[in-house]
C-alpha cells in the first residue's frame, strides 16, 4: 500500500477517531485521574491527591477510632454483581441454548418466523421491557393476583426489590442476547456429522459431547459474553427490580455521583467495574483464539 | 441399518423449554399491551376495553416534548454516527492492512467495552464543566454523547456489507475511466446502501434506548423518553406508562418487521 493510500485512509478514520477519543477515551482518562483526588464538599474533587478512593472501594475506617475494617456493604454489592451476572448467563443459557436448538432444527422455511419472534424483544427498548417483567411479580402484579385468587396465598408475596428480582429481570431483558449467537452457530452446524457419529456406534449423549458441542462451542460463548458483560454492567433493571435493596455495582457507583456525593469513589468503582469486564473480555478472546489453535 | 428411527435434531425436552422460552418471553410483554387497554384507573382491574390512556398519553405535554427530544436526538445522533462509521469503515476494509489499521479497529470498538454507567460519569465529570464555562444546556451534549456510543453499532452492518463486497467492479469502473468520486458514487455507494441502512437503525435504536447516558448528561427540565419513563416510574406507576411503553414496543415490532420484509424481498 502506497503511503497516499495510507494517508487517505487515515484521513476518512479520523473523524471518527477524533470522536470517539474526545467523548470516551479522553472522559475514561479523567476517570482514572479523579479516583486519585479528594471529594470536595459538595460533589465534584478537589485538586489534591488522595489514595482514599481506592481505599474505600473495599475498606472502611471506623468514624470514632480510625480502625480499618472491609466494607461489608462494598463487598456485599460486588459480590451480588458477578454473582448475579454469572446466574443471569446460567439461566439464559438454561433457556437460550434448547431454544436456539428448536429454531435451527425447524424447516428453513419456519425459521424465519422463530427468529422473527426472538428478534422483536431484542431491538424493544430495555426500559419497557424491565416494565413488562415487573408487572409480572410487583406487590399488587399479575402473579400475585392468580396466586391469591386461586386461593394459595392471602398476603402478596414480597418478589420486588430482592436479588431474585434483579436475576429474573435481567435474564428476561438479556435472554435474546443468547439465543441468537447460538442459533447462528447451530445454523451452520452440518447434522451429517451428528448422523454420521451415530451411525459409527456413537450414543447420543456421545455424538452431543464429542461431534456438536466442539462445533457449537464458539457461539455458547459468544452467547455467554454477550449477556454476562452487560448484566455485569447493568443499571436500569436492577434499580428497578432491586431498588435500595438489591444494589449493583452501577447503582453504587451512581450513588456516589448523587447523594453519596463522593466523585473520586464513584470514579474508582467505575475503573473496577470496567476492569472486570475487560477481563471477561480478555478472558473471551483467550478462550476463543485458544480453541481456534486446538480445532 | 434398520431404521433406528433416528433423528440427532430431537434433543429431548428442547422443544419444551423452547415453548416455555417464548411463552416468558411474551406473556409479560401481552399483560403489558392488554393493561395499556385498560378502562379502568387501577391496574390489573379490567374495566372494559378503552383509548383512554393513550389518548391521555397524547395530550400530555412532558411525554410530547420527550418524545420530540428523543426522535430529534437519535435522529441526528444515528445520521452523524452513520456517516463517520461509513468513512470509517471504508477506510478500513479491503485492503492487506496498513500502519494503524488494528488502533483504528480498537478505537473505534471502545465504546462497546466500557459500561454505559462508567462513560456516563466519565461524560458528566467534562461536560459538567464545559456546561459551567459556556452556559450552554441544550441538546448538544447528547447529541455529542449519542453519536460517540452509536459509532461501534453503525460501523458492525456497514464493514460487514464491505467486507462481503466485490471488489472487481469497482476495478471494472475504474477500467472504464470513471473517475474515483464517480466509481464511488455510482458503483460503490449503492452496493453498501443496504449495510449503511442497517447500520443507521441499529444506531437509531441503540439511541433511542439509552437511559443512563441521557439522565446523567441532560440538563434540568430537559427529557428523553426513557429519562421521562424511568421518573414517572420513580413517581408511581399508571396505565399510562403502561400506554407509552406500548407505543414504543409498536416503534421496535414495526422496526423490525419492516427490516424483515425489506431483506425477504431481495433473496
């Protein structure tokens, strides 16, 4: 390629370069510099260096004798979140897996309309979904109302706010975000080579070990990323399943922007939070250009 | 081989938790729609079938103004985002690779490895202060934070489309003496037109569903639909949310059918 060529590419890039860097590299960099200062008083940082954001990601220091001592509360919340997140990827998988195995072993002519019915709730806005999903289980909800009508219950039972809230809520708005990865991967699976595996004397639970599950593999884990990143990163369906109960490691970092009033914590927790999804994304590509090597 | 009556594609019990997959999937979505129809004020206690909340949806002046905010911004946001993907992307498809070429790749992928509730800190700490030095609060913050987020979703569809793209006619137009502009205008541009078009509705989409971003960086008074939803979820919640969120799952099922035809049409 000749150094004009270069050049013009270059220049047909930038715009969306400069973009890019000016609103999200450039903001990500002060992130990183303000977890380093001092709260200011209301809000905001003073311009003095600090390591106190950072400390108190994990710890806490007694108000009367200064004694250190782990952040229960902190803690508690990070474990919920990849705790959560690792459940909400189990359960969609649960669910995600068998269903995008129905939709590639219809008719080529069905498919279409399976996918069709998976790919509305995919491209419907998150908020209205988390909306739907909680009229199902609130206090005066659908399910509360059948169960007291049929008799089974006298007092709602309380499902809102808790970590089982936040778990179905997510797993239903992500759902999608599985099923469609691994339709895409099972679609161009050849069952050929499952009939051929058979024919050789191969049980079935041999056949789906051995020859479809190595072929599949690559779409279960893009399936699996797709929905652990952002349930890891999840704001909107645990403020309003989980609300002060149940938080996440988005709302405890959105905490610290309004009334916690701690902008360097809040800037730390973010550069946590970011950091745990880079390593499940570093942790992707290992897995997946590992399995490329082996294949 | 006698027949085994054989058939791998029968997984056992697939087919159920498929059925069951979907019927979660719609049931919260139709108990949704069906409240939205509701006569009645208290919800869950039907009433009789009725317009009466969309219609009060409509007369409403902060859902209206919301509504206006959202179409304007994911619309400018979608079309800026569109055309610097488009550059983008015709910068770095077809070729054996230049010097830069994976920075560019990973730079413009950043936005989708970042939590949105990190880049809406991130964005609020700056901007706050821009909004202090120049006293500006309209909607250019948005536009500007929208823009940047829906590149990577723009860029996916159109590099996609490039990448799949025959590059002989391109070589056959410049073999007829078309000039680059010209070749690129009339041979290049209605190729890529189905994946810029794809690209500019997932960019739309992505916009249009962006809640934490917006409600960080608006400034008071100012609403997207999505900041309105979710305050008018903090307040109470009423049959005519119910009625709004209705309206904006009919945007996403008329999105997607509309799609669906359009490539049916094609193959």
């Amino acid at each position: 390629m000749t150094p004009a060529d270069t050049r013009r590419r270059w220049g047909l890039a930038l715009p969306a370069v400069a973009v890019i860097t000016l609103f999200s590299i450039l903001p990500l960099g002060v992130v990183v510099l303000y977890s380093v200062l001092t709260p200011g008083d209301y809000g905001n940082v003073r311009w003095v260096l600090s390591g106190e954001g950072w400390f108190s990601v994990l710890f806490e220091r007694d108000m009367f004798d200064e004694t250190v001592s782990l952040s229960d509360a902190h803690i508690t919340i990070l474990f919920r979140s990849v705790g959560l997140s690792l459940a909400t990827t189990l359960l969609t998988l649960i669910f995600g897996v068998p269903t995008a195995w129905f939709i590639a072993t219809r008719a080529p002519r069905q498919r279409g309309f399976w996918l069709f019915l998976i790919t509305i709730p995919f491209w419907t806005n998150l908020l209205v979904r988390t909306i739907a999903i909680q009229e199902i289980i609130r206090a005066e909800g659908v399910l509360n109302r059948i169960l007291i009508g049929l008799g089974l219950i006298e007092q709602p039972l309380q499902m809102m706010f808790t970590n089982f809230a936040v778990l179905l809520g997510m797993a239903y708005v992500f759902l999608p975000l599985m099923v469609l990865p691994v339709y895409a991967a099972i679609e161009k699976f050849d069952f050929r080579l499952a009939e051929a595996g058979y024919d050789l004397y191969a049980s079935r639970a041999y056949c789906l070990r051995r020859v479809i599950l190595p072929l599949v593999r690559p779409g279960i884990i893009a399936g699996s990323i797709l929905v652990f990143v952002p349930s890891l990163g999840a704001y909107v369906t645990p403020r309003i399943m989980g609300g002060g109960n149940s938080m996440m490691l988005g709302n405890l970092i959105e905490m610290q922007f309004g009334q916690g009033r701690n902008w360097p914590l809040g800037a730390a927790l973010s550069i946590t939070l970011t950091l745990l999804v880079l390593g499940a994304l570093i942790w992707y590509t290992r897995l997946t250009t590992g399995g490329r090597r082996h294949g | 081989m006698a027949d085994r009556a054989f058939d791998i594609r029968r997984m056992p019990g697939a087919v159920t938790l498929a059925v069951v997959c979907f019927v979660i999937l719609y049931i919260p979505m139709v108990i949704l729609v069906a409240n939205s129809f509701n006569a009645g004020k208290v919800i869950g206690q039907w009433e009789g079938l009725s317009l009466r909340w969309y219609l009060a949806a409509l007369q409403n002046e902060a859902f209206l103004a919301a509504a206006a905010n959202s179409l304007v911004l994911a619309t400018i946001a979608a079309f800026m985002a569109t055309v610097l993907a488009t550059m983008a992307a015709l910068a770095t498809t077809r070729s054996d690779g230049f010097r830069g070429k994976g920075a560019i790749h990973i730079v413009l992928n950043q936005p989708l490895m970042v939590p949105e509730i990190v880049l809406a800190i991130a964005l609020l700490i700056i901007l706050a202060q821009v909004k202090q030095a120049t006293g500006y609060t309209g909607l250019g913050y948005l536009i500007a934070a929208h823009t940047t987020f829906c590149i990577p979703f723009a860029y996916m569809p159109i590099r996609a489309r490039l990448e799949g793209m025959d590059m002989t006619l391109e070589t056959a137009a410049a073999d007829l003496y078309a000039s680059r502009a010209y070749a690129f205008r009339r041979v290049t541009l209605p190729l890529l037109a189905p994946g810029i078009l794809a690209g500019f509705m997932l960019a739309f989409v992505v916009s249009l569903d962006d809640v934490v971003i917006s409600s960080f960086l608006k400034s008071p008074g100012q609403e997207t639909l999505p900041t309105y939803l979710m305050g008018e979820l903090r307040r109470n919640l009423s049959s005519e949310i119910y009625a709004i969120s209705s309206l904006l799952l009919l945007i996403s099922v008329l999105i997607v059918a509309g799609s669906w035809l359009a490539t049916r049409q094609k193959t």
